[in-house]
C-alpha cells in the first residue's frame, strides 16, 4: 500500500481535492471534449436534447470548482451549426435546448367550462 502526501491532493467523483482548493480532474475534461466532437458531427434536432442533456451533466461536476476558462473553452468547440438548436446561458452554467418547446402554454391547458 502506498500512502500519498496530502499536497498531491485525492481523485474523488472527476475532480482532484487539495488542501484548500477542488480542482476538475483531466480525464472528465477530456471526456467532456469527446462528447462534443463526437455529437459534432451528427447535428440534428433529434440528438439536440441528448446532446444537451450530456453537456449539462458535465458542467454540473464543474459548477464546485473554478472553472469559467474551461467552460469557455468547451463552448467555443461546440459547432456553430449547433445554434439552430441550443443556446447558451450568459453564465456559461448550461445549455439550453430550443427544440420542441411549446409556443404559448396557455394553448396546451384544457380549460372546463
């Protein structure tokens, strides 16, 4: 058994703990990158919500640590052609999907007379 030094921090769910500070782990970084670039390629409607589903889960784990440059940087390789179908907050926090939302919600209530 090998017992790390407590400066070289402790791997827990995706991110690496150190003495005062959470840093992102690598590996969920890269694995974030590889959901984009695969999702890249398949641009559809029918992929929208999935896509962003997967997305907002990741900036879920990087919402407990500082990490407004990587999100940027992970937005800034999202397709442009990815517009059409997803918006970004202005906190960089999430994706929002624009797909199959309804007009006016007032029309969807069934009202008894």
């Amino acid at each position: 058994m090998y017992l790390q030094h407590y400066s070289k921090g402790c791997k827990f769910t995706g991110s690496v703990i150190k003495l005062n500070r959470v840093y992102i782990g690598n590996r969920t970084v890269s694995n974030c990158i590889k959901t984009i670039m695969k999702n890249n390629i398949n641009i559809s409607s029918s992929t929208a919500e999935s896509f962003v589903a997967s997305i907002n889960s990741y900036f879920g784990y990087f919402k407990y640590c500082k990490t407004y440059a990587i999100k940027y940087n992970l937005i800034n390789r999202i397709s442009p052609d990815w517009q059409k179908f997803i918006n970004v907050s202005l906190k960089l926090d999430k994706l929002i999907c624009k797909c199959n939302k309804p007009d006016n919600i007032k029309d969807k209530i069934k009202t008894y007379d």
